[in-house]
C-alpha cells in the first residue's frame, strides 16, 4: 500500500487495484474551433493542463497502472442526446454565446460527433495499445457506457481522476464513482475547466463531500513468470531484451521438455516463423514503452480452437479441418502483440477430465510422472506448467479447464459462458462449452480475461447486457470482507483424506482474510452436475456431428470415447425426457441464483475442491469411465448453471512413490470458486486475494533436462 500527502487526509492505495482515469482530453475541449471555444468559453487554462496530464500520464505508465480515457461525444443521428441536452444551448433567446450546437459542423468537423476530428484526442494525449477508451455520451463517465463492467474486470477499486473540465465531466465522474464504491482521488495541477473560479469550488466540494484529493506514482515489482514479467523484461531491456532473444530461450526449453514428455504439442511452430513474426513485433514497437499489453508473451492453444491456416484435430483425425480464419479470442490476442507458439494435445472431441483419451499419447501431470494431468484441456495446462508458454486457451464444459489446472498445479478460469466467443472451437456440448483461460496466477488469466472479453455477433450463446452492477467496497472492514459457502460434510466426504483436511485449511485461511462461511443449499449444484451426464444433455455431444457420423467413423474413436457414444445412442432419450431436463436446468439455475442473491443472505463465492482425488494414469485405465465421473463431482454443475469458476492451487501433500514406502513425492491441491453468472470480476479478486495469501507455498515440478536453459527473472 502507498500513501501520499492529500486533502483533507491521506489517500491510501495499492497500485495493483488502481487506475488512472483522464477524462475528455480531446480536441473539442482543448484547442481553437472546437466545441469548447464555440461555447465562448477561454481555453487558456485547459490548455495548460495538457503538459500536467501528460506528466501524469507518463508517470502512471511508468508505474504500470491501468490507464482508462474517456471522450465525450455521440453518435452522428444524435439518436443517444438528450432532447434537453441540444434545447437547453438554445434555450436563452438573448444569448449570443451558443453560435452552434452538438452536431453542427465545425473546423474539426460536426462538433462532439464520434468519429470527426475534434471528438479524437488530443496529439500528445493518444492512448497507447491496451489503454482502455470510454466513449461516453453524458458528462459522467459511467452513464450509459462499460465503465464499470471494464474497471471490475481489471480488478480496480482507487481511482486517480484528471482531466477537463474541473466543473463538469471531471466532478460528475468523480461522483457517479464514489456512489459505486470507488475510492477517488483528483489531482489538482492535472485538471483545468473554464472558470478558474469554478475549479476551487469544485475541488473544495469534492474535499467537503468525499474527502479525496492528491495524486501519486509508484512501481510495481514482479519476480515469477508471469505477464507483466515478460512486459518488464521488454520495457526495462533486462533478461533478452527483445523478443528474438526471449525465444531462443524459450524454444530450447520447448525441445528439452519433449525429452520429458513428447505428448504435449500437435502442432508445433517452426521457430523460425515465430522469430519472424518476433522481429516484426520489433520492428513495430521500438519503443518499448509503448507496447500492447501481452507484446511478446507466449502462448498455447488448444487444438479445439481454430488458428488459420493450421490444422483442428480435436484429437480426432475424421474431424480435422484446416480453418481459412482464426477464433475470434485467438485474433484479439494476436492483436495485442501476444505469441502463438503452438496448439495443444486433449482428450479426443473434448471428451473426458482425465487427459487419457487422446490417440496422440497421455500427457503427465508436470508435478510427478505417475499421475494424470486432467482433461480434456491436458495438453494446454501442462504447457503452462511446465513454462512452456505464458498462458494457454482451451475449453470447458464439465471442468475441462479447472480439472487439469487443479492437476498441474496452476490457474484454471472458466469465465461466464458467453463472455468471451466460442466461434472458431469445435463443439462438446455446444450449449454449454466455454473458453478457459489457462495461466500461471489469477492476475495473468484476468489479464487475459479482459483482452478476451466481447460480444459476438455471430456467437449464439454471446452475452450482451451486463447484471445488475454490485457496488465497490473501496475502504474500511468491507473492502476486506466477502462471504462464501461451502459444500456439506456429506458432500465432501468423497474427497481423499488429505484432500478433506488441505480442503478444511482453504475454509480457515478464508475466513482469515476476512470471508464469512455462511450456509448455502446445495441442492441445485448437485442436481444440475447429474444433468451433465445422468440426464438427456449428454446427447448433445452428437448434436454437433452428422447423423451417420458415429457408424462411420466409429473405428476412429478412441475405445473410451467411442464406449461413451455407444452408451449415448443406447439410451434412446426422447424429446419429453430433453424438456423435462430442460425444465429442471431452469429451476436449478434460480435456485443457484438465490444462492449468489446480492443480499444479506446471499454469497459472493462458493467455495468447493477442485477435484475430489487425483489418479494414477494405472488406475485410470483401469477403470477409464467411472474415475473420470469421479473428477466431476464438483465441476459438473457450473456451465449447467451459468456460472463462473476459477481452480487456484491451494497447497501440497505427499504420497508414497514405491511399494516399500522410502519414497514420497508430492502432489498439488486445488480449489474453485464458484460465482454467480457475470459475477467474474468480484469472483476473481476473492480468488486473488487467496492465491496471494498462499505467496511461499510451491511444489517442486519434475526436472526438466535443462532446467536453467532459460531465465525469466
């Protein structure tokens, strides 16, 4: 935490959780002819704050904040002004002060009209990539834009507020914020408006009615393989300095690990052409302080997500394709400067949790050689890992991205499904597939969580309205509360002793960080797991295929895959038996809802093992179908219910490693938390505040043969 000098006390933040947030530095506003001058009103002071504003901005850069702008304007058929907002320049018959109003043209073009000139920035005040924009129609910021949604995605509860002008956009949006929990900080060298008489008013109201006025700067520091690692390493010229040199590293570490396992990749790139895409990478940002946010960061894909040009397997040769485009989450982290590497083994069709259902060979889970890595999303969680790549994108409809990350000992997000699109990704179950965000924290997938996030279109399932929103709890015993609710004892005893007890150690930890174990029904998340496969919905996995596709390809499959199928057509559902399990997902969803209802009875989490034990890869192929039902008791129910889910290691324990006993190894522990639909933000930073407070609990990964080829920090 930092705390700097302000009125009338104090301001205290972390700049992990703080944003700086420029309101309206755009041409309009600021220079000669825009709309601000049309008014009548003098730009001398608001000019004057262009050097501050930037002096801060370089400042937060330079720290590593979030950085959000915001521009004021509208739509060209001014179909979102306000009927008053146009009237009330003209509602003084005698003044000659509004010679124009919004919409009319002007030098920089039609005055506060999204796209002209005079709507853009300012030249010495543009956005860098990754830098959020708010285009907003109001004076406060939050009013009728995603805000909100986008500051909780990033984990955000102080904000650092400049910009123009002090009397209007600047206060409205410092107050539309403080009612939605936020702690606010203006700064005063750094806004400026059109009376300067105006600006002490309005600062000395702000100090009255909220007591928040300063400003600060401060730098972070990471020390593991994470994203801002790989952006510290660039910006700061430490480590490889260039993304060429990063490589080098990485690719040889790629090639030593093969020698560990050789079951990881199904495609894997030619060095070569990622040094090229590497050097344009370059050559495009030499500055690197003015990268996008994932410039440089390696990262897998699933091989059920389509990346152009490279063949989808889906571990399943009568399915591969050779897509002419890329998935919608894959082209949006192309974008932002990330580094595709290769795509990823999994269990065939996305079928199963174990990781042993691929004809491409059983990956392992990278803490000990002996044990499954989880499915189907194996291949990308051991990827990460193993620190192969940065992150991973798969999939999850059953637990597919939690149960292997659980397994491998890092992060595993299933965020609301319909968040982020599943175009390009080869359906399971098509009404209940989700992306996973694979990473090595829960800042890193959250990163990559708010890069990902958007609607689609063309995605049937996408999601457009947001919940409605839950405030922020910035200070005081609040800002460090949460409730959560847990499975009963009944419920848990299907866990492995050691299991139950690293389980019983996550709920004590909990409730020292300030969480209150409130009592839940569990009943609805039961209910819903059973549909997934005990009712009609497994029928859906040959929704997607033609109708004689399973006759004809049947000796394709993989033996368990296919006994899965057969079971599936030996069933016989009927339309009724879909309906009535229709009908039932609808009440077990309401039901859940009350569970996460945003009231004193209600929880923010819900708190479960990720798995309730973890197999040998013997003792799966022993009894393939019934230990894979066993990993789902507590990941079945989440995209039935329309929830999101996020597995974070939560410890260690040893097992016996030979039949005298003399040699123990030890296996990671993992819990979910389950939140309410679109609840990810507030789901993630409880999520976050965990992994932080298990900071110094590590397992030892499996020795690699050239475990120092490549050093990171």
């Amino acid at each position: 935490m930092l705390t700097v000098d302000a009125k009338p006390f104090p301001y205290i933040f972390s700049p992990a959780h703080t944003a700086l947030l420029v309101i309206d530095m755009q041409r309009d506003f600021l220079l000669p002819n825009g709309f601000g001058e049309v008014e009548g009103s003098s730009l001398d002071a608001v000019q004057g704050s262009i050097s501050s504003v930037k002096k801060l901005l370089d400042t937060c850069r330079q720290a590593r904040l979030a950085i959000f702008h915001t521009r004021e304007g509208h739509k060209p058929d001014l179909s979102d002004c306000p009927s008053n907002k146009l009237i009330r320049q003209n509602a003084s018959p005698e003044s000659k002060q509004h010679l124009k109003v919004i919409g009319d043209i002007g030098e920089m073009g039609r005055l506060l009209i999204r796209g002209e000139k005079g709507h853009d920035f300012v030249d010495e005040l543009q956005p860098l990539p990754g830098e959020v924009v708010i285009d907003k129609p109001g004076r406060g910021a939050f009013w009728n834009t995603t805000l909100m949604d986008k500051l909780k995605a990033k984990a955000i509860t102080h904000l650092l507020i400049c910009g123009v002008t002090t009397e209007c956009c600047f206060a409205t949006t410092i107050r539309e914020a403080n009612d939605r929990g936020f702690e606010c900080c203006g700064v005063e060298d750094a806004t400026a408006g059109y009376n300067d008489n105006f600006k002490r008013s309005t600062l000395d109201m702000i100090q009255w009615s909220e007591g928040l006025f300063g400003s600060s700067q401060t730098t972070p520091a990471f020390s593991r393989l994470s994203i801002p690692m790989f952006r510290c390493m660039y910006r700061d010229g430490t480590g490889a300095g260039k993304v060429t040199g990063m490589l080098l590293l990485l690719y040889k570490r790629i090639e030593d690990y093969k020698k560990v396992d050789p079951t990881i990749w199904l495609h894997l790139e030619p060095r070569a052409a990622v040094m090229e895409r590497a050097r344009k990478l370059d050559a495009k940002w030499p500055d690197k302080t003015k990268t996008p946010p994932l410039f440089g960061v390696p990262f897998s894909v699933k091989d059920s997500i389509d990346v152009a040009g490279i063949p989808t397997t889906t571990a399943c040769p009568p399915l591969t394709h050779v897509p002419s485009k890329s998935s919608p989450v894959v082209e949006r982290l192309l974008q932002q400067g990330a580094l595709f590497i290769g795509k990823t083994n999994l269990d065939q069709l996305a079928t199963g949790l174990t990781g042993c259902r691929s004809p491409y060979g059983i990956p392992r889970s990278v803490c000990d050689n002996d044990y499954i890595c989880g499915g189907s999303s194996s291949g990308s969680c051991v990827s990460v890992g193993a620190g192969l790549v940065a992150f991973s994108i798969a999939t999850d409809t059953a637990g597919s991205g939690r149960i292997p990350a659980g397994f491998n000992d890092i992060v595993g997000y299933k965020p609301t499904r319909g968040l982020v699109s599943c175009q390009g990704v080869t359906p399971a179950c098509m009404s209940l597939d989700c992306i996973a965000l694979i990473a090595g924290s829960v800042t890193d997938a959250r990163t990559v969580w708010d890069i990902c996030m958007n609607y689609d279109d063309d995605d049937r399932y996408s999601k457009t309205a947001a919940p409605m929103p839950r405030h922020i709890n910035a200070t005081g015993p609040q800002s460090n509360s949460f409730k959560f609710g847990i499975p009963p004892p009944e419920a848990l005893a299907v866990c492995h002793l050691e299991y139950r007890r690293l389980f019983n150690d996550a709920v004590i930890k909990l409730q020292r960080l300030g969480g209150r174990l409130m009592p839940i029904d569990w009943k609805p998340f039961v209910e819903a797991g059973k549909l997934l496969y005990e009712g009609t919905f497994v029928s859906e996995r040959l929704a997607s295929l033609p109708g004689d596709w399973l006759d004809k390809n049947r000796d394709h499959l993989h033996p368990v895959t296919r006994k899965v199928f057969d079971s599936v057509v030996a069933r016989q559902s009927t339309a009724i038996e879909v309906f009535r399990d229709l009908q039932a997902k609808a009440l077990y969803t309401r039901q859940a809802e009350r569970v996460f209802a945003y009231s004193s009875s209600g929880v923010d989490v819900v708190v479960v093992p990720t798995a309730p034990m973890h197999w040998t890869v013997k003792e799966v192929e022993a009894d393939p179908i019934g230990t894979n039902s066993a990993l789902g008791t507590f990941s079945h129910c989440a995209n039935v219910l329309d929830l999101c889910a996020v597995a974070v290691p939560a410890g260690t324990y040893s097992v016996v490693k030979s039949s005298e006993q003399s040699s123990k190894g030890r296996l990671p522990f993992s819990i979910t938390f389950l939140g309410g639909s679109r609840l990810d933000a507030e789901t993630l930073e409880i999520a976050r505040r965990f992994e932080n407070s298990m900071d110094g609990v590590f397992i030892p990964k499996r020795k690699k043969p050239s475990e120092d080829s490549i050093t990171l920090e």
